[in-house]
C-alpha cells in the first residue's frame, strides 16, 4: 500500500462515522457510536501514519464489524 497519511486516515474514520475531540494539543481520540475508540498523537496532516497506528486502525474497525481490511484499504487509497 502507498504511504498514508493522518488526513487520509481521518478523513476514512471520519466517513467511517467517528467523531474527533482533542482532549489535549497532543492527543486525538476517535470514538464511534458502536464502541469504538482510537487514540493516536497529534500529527501533522501531511505526516506518513506510523505503521502501528495503520494496523490498530484496520484491527479495530475489523474487530468491530464497521470495515473489513480491504474496504478500509481502498478508502484509504481513494482518500488520497
């Protein structure tokens, strides 16, 4: 897969249907209706997802029934 990066994955989970608060200037936490929750440092935009934030993503949508792995792969890449 090309290299991603944090406005792609936001604007995927955002699509996805998780909302975004900032509990602090370093954090970013997504939180989805069905329980799903993803924290990651704050990243610039334009920064390459660290391959552990990727793979956290893609398990926690898999786990939670809201993506399989290859819908989000082709979100991410239609993202970009």
């Amino acid at each position: 897969m090309p290299e991603v990066t944090y406005h792609q994955l936001d604007t995927v989970l955002r699509s996805l249907g998780f909302a975004v608060r900032e509990p602090d200037p370093d954090t970013r936490v997504y939180k989805h209706p069905g329980g799903a929750l993803l924290a990651f440092p704050t990243n610039p935009d334009n920064a390459p997802v660290r391959e552990h934030h990727l793979v956290a993503s893609r398990m926690t949508l898999e786990v939670f029934g809201i993506a399989d792995a290859p819908e989000f792969a082709s979100r991410l890449q239609k993202a970009g």
